[in-house]
C-alpha cells in the first residue's frame, strides 16, 4: 500500500451548494464506516449511503471511512466527488465509475451549425449545471481551463466528465475547453469517449497544436469505439497566434471555427483592453480574415461586465459588423442580447426572402443563372441568405413556413 | 390527541390547546353565523378631556390594562427584522412574573428568535400568528408548551372579528403618535409606511397601547390608527433598526433561472389576455415578483396600456409605475423599501389598504378575488395543484402564510417556484403541509416550464399554440426527479405529536405539523 492513507475532494462550508466534500480515509480492518451530514438527508439520505457502498464495492475499498458533507449535490456531483478523493489515494486505477448517459445526450452537431452564443460554465461548479441549456445558448462550454484553480484540475475532470453523461444540456451544441498543452491533452480521455461536440484548444499558436489534439482524439475515439465527429475551435489569445491564425484554421479539417480571446491577447500585448477596443482591431480582423479564407466561422471574445447589457449589445453589433458570427457568454443573461443583436434587420429579411425565392423559382424552372433585378445571384449569395433566414427564423422574426 | 379527517383527508386535531376545532370543509363550503364579536363599551368620560393618554411606561401600561398570566397580547410586524419593541415588550412581562401568555403577532421575524428563552420559561405559552425562521425550527422540534397556529392576514382579521381570539391588551408599534393616540407609519425615523395589520387589533382589543418613538402634538396626521380606540400611549427612545424595518431599496434577482421563470409569467399573462387595458394585479415583493414587474412594464409600454390598480407589497419598481403613468393606484398592504414609505407619503394616489379590505373572510367582499391575477411563491407544490408555504420537505416549519391563502382567490393565481432547489424537488406528489388547495391555483410557473391546471380549459385553450414551455405538471415532475435521484423519502415526523396548524381564511383547519425527529 502507498503512503497516502487519506484523500478528499469537493467544496465544504456554508456557502457551498449543490455540492458536497468527500473525504476517504482507508482503515485496516473494520469494513466500511461512513458518515454522512446531508442537507437533503430525510429526502435523498438513503441514496446517498447507498451510492457510498456501491462505489466502494466497484473501486474494490474494503476498509475505510467515509466523510459525505453535502449541500445538495446531485447524483453525478457525489460521484465524481467520491471518484476525485478515491483516485487521490489510487492514481493509477483507470477504472471508472460513470453516471448512465442521460437518454436525451446522444444528440451529433454538425461543423457548420449555429454558432452565435456560448456559455462558459466553469468546470469545477456543478451548480450552474443543470438549468444551463434552459437559457437556449447554441452551446455550453464545461471549462477545464481558466476557470479552474490547479489545485482543482482533477477533480473537475471527474465533474465534467460525469456531467457530459448525466446532465441534459437540451440540445445546446456540447463543448469543452481543455487546458493548454500539454496539460490539455490529457483531459481529452475524459471526454472524448462522452458525446463532446467540439473541443476548445486555449491559447493556440501553431497548426502543430490542433495536430496534436486531433490525434489525441483519434487515438481515445478508437479505443471507444467512438464513431461521432469531434470538431476543434482554436482560441487565438496571442500575438503569435494572431500570426498563425491562418494556419492554424486550416490544420485540420475538423477545425469548425477560430475564436479569439482579447484578455490574454492584450496581456501579451501589454496595453489595457478597452471598449472600443482599437487595440485589437487589427487581431480580429486578421482573425476572421484567417477564418473566413480556411472557410470556417470566426467567434468573438467575451464580454466580461455582465450587468453592462447595453455595452454588450454594441459590442455584438460591432463583431457583426467586423465579421464574427459568435460570441462567448460568461453569464445566461447575455445569451437573448448576444442573439437578438445577431439577429437580421427587417430590411435584411425581406432582401433575402426575393433572392431565396428568385433562387428556387429558377431551380423549379430549370434555368441556371438567376438575376434579381439587375444583380446575379450565385450559390454564396444564396447560401449567405439561406444563413440569415435561419436566424431570423431562430429569433422569431420570420415565421418558418414563411414561403408557403 | 385526538385527530379528525378533513375535506381534504388530512388529519387534524379535534382541539388545540383547548378549543374545539372546526376541519376544514371545502373552499366556500363552511358559513360561520351569529354576530360579529363586540368590543367593551367604552365611555370617553373615563379617558382624559385633554386627550392625553400618556402613561410613564410599558409597564405602567401593562399594568393599567390590567395584564394578568393567560392573557392574549398582539403586535403588528410592520417594523418586519427591525422589531425591537416586541423583545422589549416581552422583558417586561418577564420582569412584572406574568406566564402563559398567548402572543398573536400579525408575523414573526428572525429578530424575534430571542423570544425563545420566553417560551422555554413559560412566560410565552405558544404562538398564534407566524413561526419564521429560528422560532419555527423551535416549534418543530416540540419544545413549544403550547400548539401553534397560523392563520393568513386575512384569517387572523376574521378570528378576531368571529370571537375565536380575543386580544386581551395589543401593543402597538407606532413610528408617529400623538398623545390622544392617532399613530402612523409614514413619519419618523422608524417608518414603515402603513400600520393596517394593527387595525382589527385598535378595533377589537380590549385594551391597547401605543408605543411611539416620535410623539408629536395633536394632531398626528394622517391617523391610520385613530386615537379614539387607544387606551394609552408610551413614548420609548427606539421602536427598532431602521435599516431592518425597511430597507434601503429592494434588489430584484440577478438569478438567471428566477428571471426566467418572471419571463415565462410576464409573456404568460400577456397571451392569455391578462395584460390589458385596466387590468390589476397582485404584485409582491420576492426577487422573482419584482423581475414579473419589469417584464409586464415592457408589454405595457409596447402596448400603450396601463393597469387600473396593482396590489402590493409595494417596492420601488411598483412605485416607478405610479410615476410613470403605468398604474392609476397602488393598494399596499405593507411598504418594503423607504421609495415606497415616501410614495405613499406624498402620493394620494398610492393607498394604504388593510387585511379588512382586502382579505378579510367576514367583510361583505374583500379585494382579493377582484385582482386579474396574483403571482406567489411556495416552498412546495403537488400533482394535483396543491400548495405548502409554511415548511419544508424536510418537515421544518420555517416560514408564515402571510396575505398568500387570501391572494390565491384571484382570478388567476400563479405560483412561481423553481423546480428544484439544490437537490430537492419542488413537484412533489404531495405536499408536506397543505396550506392551499389546488382548485384555487390556476398555473405553476417553473424554469422548466408552465403547468396549467387542468380545470382551467380556457387557459389551456388559450395557449394551445403558444411557443412559451406549456407541460404537464407531472412531466415537469418526473424530469426533476430524474434530476434529483429519484422520489425523495418524507419527513421524518412523529404523527403522534402535533407541533401547529393550518388555518383556512374561514378559521377552519386545513392541515397540521407534526414534530420533526431528530
């Protein structure tokens, strides 16, 4: 036996909810001893002993004595909780002891989809969790990054990992920042084998990166029989990376959109980032410019004042303006601004509904060149219209049967 | 103890602490008759000429009105967490070795956890009234000699005006008084804004004293308590906390999911034709309620209308609509925020109102069934619409009914709750302590979507092709248990020991508590 007798994760005190702190100490002899102060404990006090001598059995601990302080954390947090203390004791046990997949997760994206809002939910919070899709974001990012301390990088593996197959998410697009590499590489066996749409590689700056990545990917998705796409979205977040955005978009076939990060871009620049934002014009431009030449969407920053709606709602319209067709999210309530300020014009709306209609009109007549007025309309034209009678559709100014 | 089955087959005591019960029979279903209670004839030869009532102390007071051990002693809470007069009251009915005193406050707060000592020693029996916080987990636990009740605002109007609780001597907490006794709330430095919980107390009690920490000449204007029912009238240094009795503005949610859920009523009343010229509402003065307020301004403003009167609860967002045209009256039950104490200071136009207009069970009508729609909270809901707001699923009495059983009469009544809190689901099948029976709730509003009642057709007629998040109560119950782990267990209780109860707004009893094992 190793010299490390006693292992915990989680979160303990007052302010914690939704989740709990777990703390295993192996014993000699004495079987199985566990304490448990619940909040929910004359509703869910019996589950919870129970989840505590099933993953006892499953890890094969014989001897120990568990401490369950918890504030109401769901089954999925419990677990992961137990697992993260457990494999502090055992690190080298592979075995997993995962939640059953939610039946409505088996839902695939596909590399072209909506793109316009994401939301971050920091890796190491189950409580934002299960209410997250509610506020229709297009997708949810489960961060093992930033928003997790060092400390914590193992324990949130397990968190999201166990999220990724038991919380619904309602159909938003399901994503996961990694860290950055080489860290990041190890965190895809965690979720590659889970339904994850599309992997966030932080801070990258070179093609090799994406390389990487998607190899690592290729490696777990064989070895569980992973048939699903997985797609990558490079954050550029560096002067260098900027430099490379354009390589870096076309690394891979599977990149589906570059995004860039302006708090660590100018950091690395060494100037404050300001709401106009003239200092990093010229890296978003190049960013969408590398984007939009490998063929793939550019997604803008965050905006990080969450009370600021206003502020937000010009800083979509400028992304817009520039090129972007994504924003990230750092809170729910940004998630209708960010969309509506995506949204098409009526002017815009009525432009495209002639170009679409003129388009199938010719098709039904056989003809192959189509002209509105005195312009030609080619299939981007028509692709660019079809784009934006969706998302007006999505925001609920254009009814769906709006041609019949 | 010997238990009885009730309309709604739930047990309850044939007696509590003595008097015999009536069970509750069904929502309009029991007509009490006979005469309203009287108070003593009273002589205005026996009080002074120049109207000057003042006495040197609380306890001068309480022994000219003749306290004595058993007797029933009221209060009001307008002054809410910042109450200092009743912990004050109580020391000195400690001080004079009275015992056993029924207190029949309107509400209680946390700050009235330092009552328990009182109640340990017998100076307080048991509590007829509200049991929050730190004074419900002590009466949960069966240390309380007697057995609580709680009664809605308008329930407790119609006890005391059916003769089921006779308030021997009210003290009440007056931030502006004269020495004849005229007493408001919207003046001094401890305003409230309105005293109408005080009212049936002035009316009917036997005697009652006024504690005032800002005595002015003759006369105090406006007298919402009027002199010529008051006995004697004390000056004190303090009534209280003026940060706890108001506070300085009301925070709306920041919550993501709580503004969902405000969205979700807000669009809902709208679409079913709730949100239209003259129409009124109940507003309230929970996070989710003041988001409700900000959603509806947006519809009315984009619709050119305005609402005839809203019920409050009143707060500074209710107050912007008053000022900005959106609302022709505000009728406030009680006045959260010091925006609102100053409305209804200066604005003729913002009302007090009391539990006798708008609750009581033996006026000839109450205000309450004329409002278009009130929108409340619960701890729990059931399947079949059912509602607790007193205690929780871990069987803890924690919280009062309030105006909320009176308020479900509206014409449609939305509960708004989560569907779980933490890991505890909301959607039960059913509820711990039925404090409103579901024939009187119409919608259940939760971030996971909108329940209709089934009995209300025209409802769901109504949103038959709406793209708001219309499901069955049950399907949003069964994705929360899914969530959750599953059924959870029920409270640990001893059926044997039964701690308080519920009353309906007819002095029925709807429900009981029992001991919480520990």
């Amino acid at each position: 036996m190793l010299g490390i007798k006693k292992g915990s994760a989680g979160k303990r005190g007052n302010n914690v909810r939704s989740d709990c702190f777990v703390e295993i100490e192996l014993t000699k002899g004495k079987g199985i001893k566990s304490s448990v102060l619940s909040k929910v404990s004359s509703m869910y006090g019996q589950d919870i002993n129970d989840l505590i001598i099933t993953m006892c059995d499953f890890f094969e601990i014989k001897h120990a004595e568990v401490l369950v302080e918890d504030n109401g954390a769901l089954p999925f947090t419990l677990a992961a909780r137990f697992e993260a203390a457990y494999k502090k004791l055992r690190p080298d046990d592979s075995r997993e002891f995962l939640p059953s997949m939610n039946k409505n997760n088996f839902y695939l994206t596909q590399k072209d989809r909506m793109r316009r809002s994401r939301l971050y939910l920091p890796g190491n919070e189950p409580k934002f969790y299960p209410n997250a899709g509610l506020h229709k974001p297009d997708g949810i990012i489960l961060d093992l990054e930033d928003s997790v301390a060092p400390s914590e990088k193992d324990s949130a593996r397990y968190l999201v990992r166990n999220a990724l197959c038991a919380v619904d998410f309602y159909s938003a697009e399901r994503m996961v920042r990694i860290n950055q590499l080489p860290l990041g590489l190890n965190d895809l066996k965690y979720v590659v084998p889970h339904n994850v749409h599309v992997i966030l590689i932080p801070k990258c700056e070179s093609a090799i990166t994406v390389k990487d990545v998607e190899e690592e990917i290729n490696m777990i998705k064989a070895m569980n029989n992973v048939s699903a796409e997985i797609y990558l979205m490079p954050i550029i977040e560096s002067a260098l990376g900027v430099v490379k955005s354009y390589e870096i978009a076309t690394a891979s076939d599977k990149v589906c959109a570059l995004a860039i990060g302006l708090e660590d871009y100018t950091a690395d620049l060494g100037v404050e980032r300001t709401n106009e934002g003239k200092e990093s014009l010229y890296a978003r431009s190049t960013v969408v410019n590398s984007a939009k030449a490998a063929g793939v969407k550019a997604i803008d920053t965050v905006f990080s004042d969450v009370d600021d709606v206003e502020g937000l709602r010009i800083s979509v319209i400028e992304a817009k303006a520039l090129g972007f067709e994504g924003k990230g999210c750092i809170h729910p309530r940004q998630i209708k601004v960010v969309h509506q300020a995506f949204a098409p014009s009526e002017k815009e709306i009525e432009k495209v509904k002639k170009i679409v209609l003129a388009f199938n009109e010719a098709e039904k007549n056989g003809i192959g060149v189509v002209s509105l007025g005195s312009k030609m309309i080619d299939a981007p034209v028509v692709k660019r219209a079809r784009h934006i009678i969706e998302l007006a559709i999505l925001n609920n100014l254009l009814d769906k049967n709006w041609n019949n | 103890m010997k238990m009885i089955k009730n309309a709604l087959n739930r047990f309850i005591p044939e007696r509590i602490n003595g008097q015999k019960q009536i069970p509750f029979k069904g929502v309009d279903k029991f007509k009490s008759s006979g005469k309203i209670t009287n108070p003593q004839i009273r002589t205005c030869a026996e009080y002074p000429a120049d109207g000057n009532k003042i006495v040197k102390n609380l306890k001068d007071a309480l022994k000219k009105a003749g306290l004595k051990d058993g007797m029933t002693i009221s209060t009001h809470h307008h002054l809410r967490n910042g109450d200092q007069l009743t912990n004050i009251l109580f020391d000195t009915i400690h001080s004079m070795g009275v015992k056993n005193i029924r207190w029949f406050p309107s509400a209680s707060f946390p700050c009235h956890s330092y009552l328990i000592r009182y109640l340990r020693d017998g100076t307080i029996h048991h509590i007829e009234g509200s049991m929050n916080g730190p004074l419900g987990k002590f009466t949960s636990e069966g240390k309380m000699k007697g057995v609580g009740v709680l009664r809605s605002h308008g329930g407790r109007y119609q006890s005391i005006q059916d003769g089921e609780v006779q308030i021997d001597i009210a003290v009440i907490a007056a931030p502006t008084a004269d020495p004849f006794g005229n007493a408001n709330g919207v003046n001094g430095k401890s305003a409230c804004g309105g005293l109408g919980f005080a009212l049936a107390d002035s009316e009917y009690a036997d005697k009652v004293i006024v504690v005032t920490d800002n005595l002015v000449p003759f006369p105090c204007v406006p007298w919402q308590i009027q002199g010529n029912n008051v006995d004697y009238v004390v000056q004190a240094d303090s009534l209280g906390d003026p940060s706890k009795i108001v506070s300085g503005t009301t925070e709306m949610t920041k919550s993501p999911d709580r503004l969902l859920i405000a969205e979700y009523i807000a669009k809902f009343m709208d679409e079913v034709g709730i949100v239209r010229e003259g129409f009124s509402y109940q507003a309230g003065a929970g996070g989710t309620n003041l988001a409700v307020i900000l959603y509806l301004k947006e519809i009315m403003k984009a619709k050119g209308i305005k609402a005839r009167f809203i019920r409050g609860g009143s707060t500074k967002y209710l107050v912007e609509l008053l000022q900005e045209g959106l609302t022709d009256y505000i009728l406030d039950g009680q006045t959260f925020d010091l925006d609102a104490v100053r409305s209804m200071h200066d604005n003729i136009n913002h009302v007090m109102t009391t539990p006798f207009t708008s609750y009581n069970y033996h006026g000839k009508g109450n205000f309450a069934s004329m409002v278009d729609a009130a929108i409340l909270g619960a701890t729990e809901v059931d399947i079949n619409f059912n509602a607790n707001v007193v205690s929780h699923s871990d069987g803890y009495l924690l919280h009062g009914i309030g105006g909320w059983q009176n308020c479900l009469y509206s014409k449609c009544t939305i509960i708004a709750v989560p569907s779980f809190r933490d890991r505890i689901p909301v959607i039960l099948d059913e509820v711990t302590t039925l404090c409103g029976p579901g024939e009187l709730i119409d919608v259940i509003v939760t971030e996971r979507g909108i329940a209709i009642n089934p009995k209300r057709k025209d409802l769901l007629n109504t949103v038959k092709n709406s793209s708001l998040p219309i499901r069955s109560i049950k399907e949003i119950q069964k994705e929360v248990y899914e969530i959750c782990g599953g059924v959870p267990a029920k409270p640990n209780v001893n059926k044997k020991k039964v701690v308080a109860v519920v009353k309906w707004v007819d002095g029925t009893v709807m429900d009981s508590i029992y001991q919480v094992v520990t």
